[in-house]
C-alpha cells in the first residue's frame, strides 16, 4: 500500500473523500460464491438479482 499512496493520487485523499471504486472483479468473484454453478448458466447477474438481494 505505501507504494500505491505513492504512485497515485490515492496519498492526497482524507478521511470522506469521494472515491469510485471498480468492483467488477469482485462482483463477478461473488456473484460465483453465491451461484455456484448457476451463475455461469444463467448470463450473470441482473437488475432483478440485485434488487433481491439487497443491493438496489
């Protein structure tokens, strides 16, 4: 982590700073921990999947 405080502006950020984060890394890592096998068959995760499990 040093070195990316470094590298970026990351360093310049404080405390309630807005910040975008990109999740679709773990967003798709989740949404296989919570499908299992399902996920893949069904062509990923939809508004509809999301609305029921809390996140809309």
């Amino acid at each position: 982590v040093p070195h990316t405080l470094q590298v970026t502006t990351m360093g310049e950020l404080k405390a309630g700073s807005t910040v975008n984060l990109e999740v679709d890394v773990v967003a798709r890592y989740l949404e296989r921990l919570m499908l299992g096998d399902k996920a893949a068959s069904t062509g990923g995760i939809t508004e509809s999947f999301l609305k029921q499990h809390g996140y809309v």
